[in-house]
C-alpha cells in the first residue's frame, strides 16, 4: 500500500469514530461499513468499564473523540510531512502497551503501520478490546492490513524492535530483556502546571481539566503545581470546583479516602476541598485524588530546574511563563506531532 491509501484508511477510521459521543452517537451513511461495526462498538463503549473500572463511558468517549479530531488527512498531512517515507524493508514490530488510559498505544499502532512496518501487539490487561476492535475496523476498509496487524496473547516472539511502555520498574526488565533489539522504552513520567496568581478564572477551570481527565491517570495529567511564595489556593479551590462530582466515582473516592487518611496519619499538612487533596511535596507524582505543590522564587531559576528534571516531566502547563509549556486545559489532547517523552516514533521506525 502507498502512503496515501494508508494515510486514507485512518481518514475513514476518523470518520468512523467521529460518530460517537456522550451526547449523542449518531450513525452517518457516508461513513464506511456501519452496518459490521457501529452497533458493536457502541456495545462495546457500554461494557469498557466492567473490563476496566476506571474506563468509564464519559473517559472512553473522550479518548474517542479526541483521536476523531486528531485522524483527518490535514492532521495526517501535517504530521508526516516532515518524513521522507518511501518504500523500506518491512519490519515486524513489537508493541508492549500500557493500559492507564483508553486507547493509549494508539499513536504507536498508527506510527508502525503507516510507516510500512507489520505489527505485533501485546495489549494490557486493563485496555484488551478497543484496540482490536479498532484494528478490525482498519482491515475491514483495507484487507491488506490483515496480514501486517497481530495482537499477541502469550509471549511475544519473532520480531525485529520493540516499543515498550511501563513503569520505571518494569523499564528496566524491559531494556534488560531487549537490549539486542532497537527499542524506545517509557518509564513513568508526570505533568506539571505552572502558575503565578494571575490566571483567570477561566484558565483555572481549564487547568481542572488537565488534573481530572482520566482521573489523573495518565503521564500527561498535571500531578504537581509550582506556585509563587505567598500565593493563595482560594481562586483555584474556586475554580476547580465544578468538577466535584468525581468524588461520587466509588473508585476515586476510594483514593481519595485512602490517600487522605495516609497523609494524617503521617501528619502532613494539607489543603483539601472535599475531593482533591494538596500536599506540599518536591515529588512530581502524586498518588490518585492528589496534587503535589511547591513554592518558588524566581521563574527563571525554576524553567532551568523544569529542562534539568525534563526526563520526570511529560507536559509543563502555564501562560507562557515557562518555554514550549501547554495552555491550560489541552494536555490531554495532544497533535499527532507531539510524542511521549519527546521521542519522535516515526524516525525510529524509519531508521530501524
């Protein structure tokens, strides 16, 4: 397949997942094999959270719509346009995938295959049915695809790189265990928001978002403020608190309880609005139902701090008080363009 029928097969899958939302999922006649696929799927939507407890409808939808907008042929054009992709040797490659958050190996199942490559994935145990649901839809606009997608069950075998994604435990099995295959490996990382009292109420909202989507689950939701000396939390308690009713989520309150009552009893000192904590706390990861903050001083000496730790951080958030920082309220919807932990897939894949 040219890289333009590829890049035409994810256009569809796009429209495809276009049609689904919490509001409302409505089926469009334009859309490509509705009739195979658009009931299963909404059935599917349904029953996420009995698979995971975390996958919500409200969290699945979510991640759907975001990769909705993500897959156009402008996104895609855009994307790719800065490779030179020609025809390469095929290579088979491994994906280990996490399974924080819906569909998070996603970026890596399209990176592989539009770069030519087959691929063999090992899914989690927490995320083992959007993705192959997906899958099928892709072989269902384009059968040639059914002989270049895999999803793994036992141990994955006869392959010629890997990428991983895991904690910073399972990290080093991982370079261990593949240390003669090319390889990107992910530890654990965090997001981080920046502030200095003037963001607006509005700003502040948003920011809520960046800490409560996926209830913090993933590495791109901010788990650590960094505040001016003197700053007062009320306009943020304020701001944040239309998202109260995450604590009527029985796993989060349970978080919430918990990490709570280990803080106390450890005498910490805390800030707390009834369904999220703040500890004071120079760590950038925070457990569930919590948010790490740290007072600073001068913000230039934090921005070279932020560049010196930039191997913890996956998204710095701020009003442009901190270079290449993200506005408030868009961490969890990244471009095509933006890669975990700053590796660029697509020129290791092409390179590999």
């Amino acid at each position: 397949m040219t890289l333009e029928t590829k890049k035409t097969v994810f256009v569809e899958l796009g429209k495809f997942l276009n049609q689904f939302s919490e509001d409302s999922s409505s089926r469009k006649a334009t859309v490509l094999h509705n009739d195979l696929f658009f009931d299963d799927f909404i059935n599917l939507i349904k029953l996420s959270q009995s698979h995971n407890g975390w996958y919500t409808p409200e969290q699945v939808y979510f991640s759907i719509q975001s990769w909705a907008k993500a897959l156009t042929e402008e996104n895609l054009d855009q994307w790719l346009s800065a490779y030179a992709i020609g025809e390469i040797k095929p290579k088979d490659i491994a994906l280990i995938l996490a399974g924080n958050i819906p569909l998070v190996g996603f970026h890596d199942f399209l990176s592989v295959l539009i770069t030519g490559h087959s691929v063999r994935v090992k899914t989690s145990s927490n995320d083992q049915h959007l993705l192959p649901f997906l899958a099928k839809y892709v072989i269902a606009v384009a059968p040639k695809f059914a002989e270049k997608i895999t999803f793994v069950e036992g141990k994955l075998e006869n392959f010629d790189s890997v990428i991983a994604t895991g904690s910073n435990n399972t990290a080093r099995y991982f370079e261990y265990y593949f240390k003669d295959k090319p390889s990107i490996i992910r530890k654990s990382r965090n997001s981080v928001a920046v502030l200095n009292g003037t963001e607006t109420k509005e700003q502040l909202i948003a920011l809520g978002e960046d800490i409560f989507r996926y209830f913090g689950l993933g590495c791109r939701n901010v788990s650590k403020l960094f505040v001016p000396k003197g700053y007062s939390f009320d306009a943020f308690f304020e701001a944040i608190f239309e998202y109260q009713e995450i604590i009527h989520y029985e796993k989060y309150a349970n978080n919430y309880d918990y990490n709570k009552a280990v803080f106390l009893m450890s005498n910490f000192k805390l800030l707390d609005n009834g369904f999220l904590i703040l500890k004071e706390d120079k760590s950038h990861a925070s457990p569930i139902s919590s948010v790490f903050y740290e007072f600073y001083d001068d913000i230039s000496e934090l921005q070279l701090r932020l560049k010196s730790e930039s191997e913890q951080i996956q998204c710095v958030v701020s009003d442009n008080l901190i270079e290449n920082s993200i506005s408030f309220g868009q961490t969890q919807q990244p471009n095509l363009w933006d890669y975990a932990d700053n590796v660029d897939t697509i020129s290791f894949l092409l390179i590999t």
